[in-house]
C-alpha cells in the first residue's frame, strides 16, 4: 500500500517540538530566564500565577531585539548565540538551539514588549498559537518582556496532564532556586500569586543569594569549597555530613553556570561522601564547574540540562579530591540539640581539621600552649548575627572576643598560630565522665559535654586499619589448613587469569591447577574463614561489570570491623576507654563510622543550663 509523504507545515512542527521543550509552565520559566540571563540583564522579575498555566511574566533590562529581528525571533531554529555548527564546540550561553520562543508561542498566548538601547521606541507583539496577531510601536524601558498566558490552550491532550497548581509552584520555584544560584550577579525577584517569594541581592555574592533563597540554619551548615586545577575551577557549597536530605533535591550542580544532571558529577560526590552519612541518605551542595566550553558537549538533549566530558576520569578526580579535601578541613562536630541562641561568651573549640602524627599531635600542643589568640577566640552564633567582609563581600557568622572591643573573621587568625583538630585539642586536659549504658563515653571539656559512640569509633578505627593494609599491599593473609581447588568455566578462568595480579594484591595466594582450574592456599584475614568460596565468582562479576573491585572489599571490610569492634553493652574500665579516646584523635573527619553514623556528638553548659530553665 502506498502512502503520500508530505512535509509537515510549520505550526505542527512547533507544536511538536514544544513537547520536547515545553513540558510545563516550568519549561517556559528556565528557558525565557535563561533567555534573559544570556541577554545581559542584572535584573530579572518572575511572575506567575495559578502554577504558571494561566499567567507568567519575565521582565529584565537586558540588551532587548531590534526591530527588524522581533518576529524573526518566533521563527524556529533563530537564535542570535551561534551562526555556524563550528560554534557548537565552544558554547558559552546558556540558549542556542533557537526552539524556545517558537515552540512556546506555539501553545499559548504569548506577548513580548522589547527595546534596545540604541532604540528610542519599543516593539509590541502579540502571538496566539503561533500566529501573530499584533505588531507596533510602543513606549517602554530598555530590556525585555515577557508575558505567557493560557499555556497549552490549544493542546488539550497536554493540559489535562498539567499537575496541581501547588505542584507546578514547586518546579517553578525549583527552578529560578537554581537559575539565582547560579547567577549571584543578577537581582532575581520572584512574586507568586502577588506574594514576593524572595528576592537576591545581585551583588554577585554567592553566600548571600544562598542566604536569600534558603534559611539561615541551612546556610550555617554549609561549608564553603574552592578548588584550581590546571584548566578546572571547582567552587560553592557543600554540606556538612551531618546536613542530609532523603533525595538529591538540594545536590545543585552546574557546568559554566549551566545546571545540569550527569551522573558522572553526582557519582564523584556520593563517593566523596561515602561512610560519612548515613546509608539512604544525600549530601547537600551547590557546585559550580567551570572548564574550558570546548571539552563539553551541551547539545545532547533539548532541555540542555545533559552534557558528556572529554576527559572524564579527570573531571571525576578532581571534583572527589576537592570534597574530599574540604570536608577534612571543615568537618564540625554535631551538636545534640540544635539551640537558635547563645550567650556571647560561649566559647566553640571546634577548629579547622589538619590531621596530624603522635608527634605532631606534642609539636602543635606546645606552639598552641603559646598562642593566647586562640584562647581569646569566641563564636557568637546568635540567630541571624552575620558579618560581611569589606574585601570580598563574603558572608559568615561574626567571632568576638571577651570584651567585645573587636570582631574578626574565624579564618583571620595569625598565620603562625597553628590550626589543629578538635580532636587533638580534647587530649589536652579533658575529664573522663564515665560510660552511660555501657555503650557511650561520656567527656567533659571546656564548658561542653561530648558523648562518644564506642562500637561507632572503634568500628571506624578498624574499619582504616584494614583498607589500608589493602592500600600498602600489606594484607594480612591466612593459610588454609586444606588448600582448595576451584574448577571453573572456561571464560571465569581466563577472567581470573587475566587479572590473577587483583586477587594477589588483595591477599590470595593462588596458581594453575591444570585446565581451567586453579588452587588456592592462602586467603585474607578480613574473609574470616571461608566457609566456602562463592567470593571468589562474585569477585569475577566485579571485574566481569567493569566494577571497582575495591567496593566489594570495603563491603566486606565494614562487615568484619562491625564483627569485632567494640560493642554496644560492652562495660568499659577507665584505662579501656582512655586507650580508645587516645586512638580516636588519628581519624580524619568526618568523624563517623562506616555505615555514616556519628562517632561523636557535643552539647555545651549553656545549652544543658536553658533546658534546666537555669538561664532564659
């Protein structure tokens, strides 16, 4: 049966490319932001109403379209961002596929006040479903607006799959979250219903667009991240490991300010964090990296949210060790109670990490003992007290000293004073409480109480012991009483052959033993004693899946570490637990075991005194 071919006139072609670039009222607001944003605007106003389907506004006083080009700007695939396919190797705009504004009208009522400022007038055009209907002059500001009514009100299809309007507010506001965070430069102004939602500085200060859009508590458990490496730039936010979530909602990241979702970044940042919260639960953070436009490729999916690496084992490394290195030195200890208020006297002993050697430890302690700063040195975190600094604009919670005579920034301290980590700091002088349920040590140090988790921390000890004896090649290894003689299939045994070098590092002593056959007479001590030897095929599959071998060993690490650690209900005597807390100040933080649980938690006399009702 022969069928007429024919091509598709231009209204359905909008149409159907809207779906691609229009799925929601959301779709409309990122791209005629990013839009604005690509435009040059230092201000940028969102309105919507009734989740975006009935009405939203963008305006900006960005560069504003010329005359001549104003209806070329509804046309699909016009765009004024690249000429050529050779610019697809080096994008540095967030829009540039030149589909937004055509599919758009395509499905709604669209209407776009415009001027430049060469331009003594402005441009007035009115567009309903694809057709336009008005064109003139008009009197208005340079810059750009944008007015979006009744979306998809020629799709019916589409419209009835439209969410709640409370659902689409989310996403809206999900999404001009990540467009302001990206773009401290810019004063975003968000109004909902008639109700300002918030509004950013635009002072290209990234702390105080955060403190804008977020609460001052999330804020507060941020720590702040700047990383250089060759042709890389890493910076932003992450999250205390303490400061969790249950889904990746607030794990924002972007590419040359762009937010996108890769699973090679995310994979780089739930590694970085692995064993230090717990299992099920999601770091927090908002990264921006920046690198060079033509080792990206940006234009692998319509809402340009998808982009692939050229160098991607490079990009990973990078992006672990930064997070890796900022969490060592920045890592708090959590409190027990979170209290909004404290006295201006409430002294915080909690330092920037720099781990350190028994002999160090002795070093530091004796430079310390002279460093009468440190001891002058006092948090004030009463709810919303933030200081700026006069050079760079940062924001962060102010510090005083006893007389209150001046406030300075927690990292202006003299550089010959030696940082050293909590940890460290509690072997000087602290008390010795006891043990509460046979399972938590209790200290006493410098106005705060701590509780130390004894299987969490001796866990957490092993638990390093182990890897890195893998680490060093040093795997303590066991002989078999029977040496045990494996036949596997042909393809297991040239796996096995192929990466015999693997299983020697990790402790087996194996060889031939005929065809597709091997012995084995020696394996690691962490395996216990082997019951059997399944481990052995599921080490094949790690290999055979391309897998990190090492995953399944660290699986199997935590097992053997939780087996002989310490145990909860273990009744401790005093030089027991002394010889504990004398190991625990080696750890690095974040300071959990394992599985991502706290090894220790503090609270402060001053916290303990106002539940008591002993001070208001």
């Amino acid at each position: 049966m022969n069928r007429k071919i024919d091509i598709l006139d231009d209204l359905t072609i909008n149409k159907i490319a809207a779906g691609e670039v229009v799925e929601a009222p959301y779709s409309v607001v990122k791209e005629l932001v990013e839009n604005a944003i690509d435009a040059g605007a230092s201000t940028i106003t969102l309105e919507i109403k009734d989740g975006g389907k009935k009405y939203i506004r963008i305006t900006d006083n960005g560069a504003g379209i010329k005359e001549e080009y104003v209806e070329k700007a509804f046309m699909r695939h016009s765009t004024s961002k690249i000429t050529n396919i050779d610019d697809l190797n080096n994008i540095n705009s967030l829009g540039f596929r030149g589909e937004a504004l055509a599919s758009i009208a395509a499905v709604s009522q669209a209407e776009m006040i415009t001027r430049p400022d060469e331009q003594q007038y402005g441009i007035l055009i009115e567009i309903t479903g694809g057709k336009t209907e008005i064109i003139r002059k008009v009197g208005c500001p340079v810059g750009t607006t944008i007015i979006i009514k009744n979306l998809f009100f020629n799709t019916p299809a589409r419209l009835k799959f439209m969410k709640s309007n409370n659902a689409e507010t989310m996403k809206i506001t999900e999404i001009i979250i990540r467009l302001s965070l990206s773009n401290p430069g810019i004063a975003f102004k968000y109004i909902n219903n008639n109700n300002i939602m918030f509004t950013t500085p635009g002072n290209n200060i990234l702390s105080q667009a955060i403190l804008s859009v977020f609460d001052k508590d999330t804020f507060k458990n941020l720590i702040s991240l700047e990383q250089n490496e060759l042709n890389m730039k890493l910076h932003g936010y992450i999250g205390q490991p303490s400061f969790v979530r249950g889904n990746r909602n607030l794990q924002i990241i972007y590419v040359n300010g762009r937010y996108v979702k890769n699973k090679l970044i995310s994979k780089a940042i739930e590694e970085a964090y692995k064993e230090k919260i717990i299992i099920n639960k999601h770091p927090v953070c908002i990264l921006n990296l920046n690198i060079d436009p033509s080792l990206i490729d940006v234009n692998v999916h319509p809402a340009k949210t998808e982009v692939k690496f050229e160098a991607e084992e490079q990009i990973y490394d990078f992006i672990y060790k930064s997070i890796i290195s900022a969490l060592q030195q920045n890592t708090t200890i959590p409190n027990l109670i979170a209290v909004k208020s404290k006295p201006e006297n409430y002294i915080d002993i909690r330092q920037n990490f720099v781990p350190v050697t028994p002999v160090e430890y002795q070093k530091q302690k004796n430079i310390s003992e002279n460093a009468s700063a440190i001891k002058n040195v006092l948090i004030n975190e009463t709810q919303g007290k933030y200081i700026q600094d006069s050079n760079t604009g940062e924001i962060s919670q102010f510090i005083d000293d006893k007389n209150n005579e001046e406030q300075l920034q927690i990292n202006s301290l003299e550089e010959d004073i030696v940082q050293f980590s909590f940890l460290n700091t509690l072997l000087d002088q602290y008390k010795i409480v006891g043990q509460i349920f046979n399972t938590y040590i209790v200290l006493e140090k410098d106005q705060s109480m701590y509780l130390i988790d004894q299987h969490a921390a001796h866990e957490r000890l092993l638990y390093n012991k182990f890897l890195e004896e893998i680490k060093n090649e040093k795997v303590v290894s066991q002989r078999l009483i029977e040496s045990k003689v494996l036949e596997l299939s042909s393809e297991d045994y040239m796996l096995l052959s192929n990466n015999m070098s693997i299983f020697r590092k990790l402790g087996f002593e194996m060889e031939d033993f005929g065809i597709n056959a091997i012995i084995i007479r020696q394996v690691p001590m962490i395996l216990g004693k082997p019951q059997n030897f399944s481990f052995i095929y599921e080490i094949l599959d790690e290999v055979r899946n391309n897998n990190n071998i090492d995953d399944y060993f660290e699986d199997t690490i935590i097992k053997r570490a939780c087996k002989e650690a310490i145990k909860a209900k273990d009744r401790l005597d005093y030089s027991e637990i002394k010889k504990l807390i004398d190991e625990i100040y080696t750890l690095t933080p974040p300071l959990t075991c394992p599985h991502g649980r706290p090894i220790i938690l503090t609270m402060g006399k001053y916290e303990i005194e106002k539940h008591f009702k002993r001070i208001q």
